[in-house]
C-alpha cells in the first residue's frame, strides 16, 4: 500500500515539475486553450493564453504564439496572434486543422504590473511619480515602459480530431435589449453543427462587449451595471454571433428616462438631442423626472417644455400660436395649485434648463419681443381640469 502511495506522489510531483518547467504553472498566467494534452480538439479551434494583468501591446510579436504540427516534423501553422480585451493572447490559424498533435510555444511577452507591492527599485520610483501626476496609473507613460513583469516561456500540446462536428453557425436567442437598471434578463446562444445538431452553449462562451461597465453577465443571466449602452457578441471556437446593442436605462414612477446626452454636443444646436422623440430635450426630461418624480407634476412640465421646445425651433413666426399653448398650461398649473399639486418653482426650473445657453436665451428673447404690443391671459373660469393635456383625476386615483 505504501509503495502505491509513493508511485501517486512521484508521479504527481513530476507532472507537476513538467507543468513548471513548460511554464504552465507560473504566477501571471490564467488558462490556456485548449488544455494542455486535450484530446479530440475541433479543427476550428484557436489558440489563447490569458493572463491575470494586462498585456502591453510593444510586447506583441509577429510569432509570439508559433504552431506546430508535430505529424509534419513540426510544420508552422499559419495565423495571426492579437491580443484580445487586454488580458488574453489570442492565435487565430489561417485555416481549419487536420488530425493530429500540435505544439504551442509562447515566448515572453511584457505584462502591465500597477501594483505597488510587486515593485521595486526603479520600477517602484516609477509608480510613485506616476500616481502624483495620473488619477489612473496605467495612463502613464513612464509606467508602461518601467511598471511591468515579464511572463515565462509557454510550451504544451494539444490533439485535434477533424471528424468531431464543426459549428457552422453562433445565434443570440435575443436581438437589441433594453433594460430597466433594476432588472435582470437573460439570453442564450446556440450553436449550429455541420451534422445537423444545434446545441445551446451559452455556458461555454466567451462574452464580447464595447463597454463593459454597463452589464456584466454570469452564465445565461444580464445584470445592469450602469445606464448606458454596450454592443454585444458572444464567441465560441472560431464563430461568433451578430453583434446586438444592451441599452440599460433608469426608470423613474414608470417613466423611463433618456440616455443622458453629451453636454457639449446637446448645447451645440438650438434644439439639442432628442433620442426618443417626444419633443423634449433628452436633458431637460432627465432633470423634470429627476425632480418632480409625480406623475401629475411630471406630465405638467414635460407640457411646458414641449412648448419650450416648440419656441426654439421657430421663436418668432409661432409666437402667438406657441403663447396660446402656454396659456392654456398655464391654467392647468393653476388648476392643479387649486389641488396643492403645482410643481414647485416651475417656472424658474424651466428656464434655467430650458433656456442654458446664450442661443437658446436669445431665441427666448426673440420669442417675447414678437409677443410685445400684445394682451394674452385668461380668468378664473379657465382654470380647470379641461385645461390640461392629462387625465388628472384618473391620476389622483392612481396615487391613493
């Protein structure tokens, strides 16, 4: 018995010294695939190595990943390696591989190391004068060339088996997504054989995003991370799906709220960005939901920025059309004050986010200088409920 246990742990221990010495087993490295000694490899497979810090792209060869048939006294393999989001050395073949064994071989490549407590010397200088001048570190210049560690040589083998299926086809299950920020979804991705067999491999793919701030993705499961919007692919073997858009949006009483726009684009015209077209600036319907959060309040001031909408594109030529519309809202705010459920300070909300720019302040003016000479108003007897555009009792209603 104890010579058995012996046999287990020389055999273990040299399994494990041939691990170190192929550099299989060193600190910076994750995985790589396919395995070493894997059996019955697709033909359409790729080679990729990934790392726990990121790669730094000066380090990147022409052969920094080689391929080898070791059937053909060791014939190249034809490819180009890229590094993938960061962390993964990535060796596409030219074309699909027959039967046989193959032999990776990885040389050094140069890691990005930010990590204070891995530094010394010279390298440890770096970081500290690179942290005073840049809030992220690895922006740094001087880091990137002193701040990092070399990987060890990768050597190992795998065997390929061109009978086993190929995929000949990646689908989402989903098409563009939209996603409530205090939600979940989910979404799977089937594979299409050459032998007629569509498998769901959603567990075994490699998720690809544009923005990986605003989902993450465990198994089958979407959850928003942040508002935005991220395209998204999903990868396996040498396919990958159509790219799809996850847009992640905040919803507020049910009113679901706009993407926040680019301040400098949005202020460069008169009439800024309207992405869902309702006739109200994406900035403007943000802050009026933001703040008022009733429905009753909300509906009466997207009324009046509508109005305000309607004023910049043309503040002269529908002045009288635009003053009768805001009278009319004006006796519904009054309507509403009746019921103690005015909006607070509407007025001056309204013009500090309508009017926010000296174009738009200009376009204001234009408006009211069309309106002089004239005699706009009305009387107690309009102040009703007809007045406004909504429903308000049916709202009320809805509250108690």
């Amino acid at each position: 018995m104890f010579n058995i246990f012996k046999k287990i742990v020389i055999t273990l221990l040299f399994t494990l010294s041939l691990q170190a010495q192929d550099g299989l087993l060193q600190e910076y490295l994750l995985s790589v695939s396919p395995q070493d000694s894997a059996q019955e490899v697709s033909a359409d497979t790729s080679v990729e190595i990934k790392f726990n810090l990121p790669l730094l792209s000066s380090s990147l060869k022409k052969n920094t990943i080689t391929l080898k048939s070791k059937e053909k006294r060791g014939k190249k393999i034809s490819g180009v390696t890229t590094i993938k989001n960061n962390y993964t050395l990535l060796f596409t073949p030219s074309q699909e591989l027959i039967t046989g064994e193959y032999e990776v071989k990885v040389k050094k490549v140069k890691l990005q190391d930010s990590s204070y407590k891995n530094l010394k010397g010279s390298k440890k200088y770096a970081y500290k004068l690179c942290s005073y001048f840049y809030d992220d570190i690895t922006e740094c210049p001087l880091c990137k060339y002193l701040c990092s560690v070399k990987s060890k040589k990768i050597k190992y083998s795998f065997s390929v088996d061109d009978t086993q299926p190929k995929v000949i086809n990646l689908t989402l299950n989903k098409s563009n997504i939209q996603l409530n920020e205090d939600n979940t979804t989910t979404i799977n991705v089937n594979a299409e054989y050459d032998n007629n067999e569509t498998l769901d491999v959603t567990d075994e793919v490699e998720w690809i995003m544009s923005n990986s701030n605003v989902i993450s993705i465990n198994k089958n499961i979407i959850t928003p991370n942040s508002e935005g919007t991220t395209t998204l692919q999903a990868k396996f073997k040498s396919k990958t799906t159509e790219q799809i858009s996850v847009t992640v949006y905040k919803e507020i009483n049910g009113y679901k709220l706009p993407p926040e726009p680019d301040e400098t684009l949005n202020n460069s015209t008169l009439l800024g960005i309207d992405v869902n077209g309702n006739g109200v600036r994406d900035d403007v319907e943000r802050k009026i939901i933001e703040t008022y959060r009733e429905p009753i309040k909300i509906e009466l001031m997207m009324d009046m920025a509508e109005v305000g909408q309607m004023i910049l594109e043309n503040p002269v030529g529908d002045a009288i059309v635009n003053q009768k519309k805001t009278s009319r809202i004006t006796d519904c705010a009054l309507y509403l004050d009746d019921l103690h459920m005015e909006p607070s300070n509407r007025f001056k909300f309204y013009k500090n986010n309508m009017y926010n720019t000296k174009q738009r302040v200009r376009a204001y003016l234009d408006f009211n200088q069309a309106l002089s000479g004239g005699v706009y108003g009305s009387g107690p007897a309009d102040w009703t409920a007809d007045a406004c555009s909504f429903d308000v009792d049916a709202m009320l209603g809805a509250t108690k």
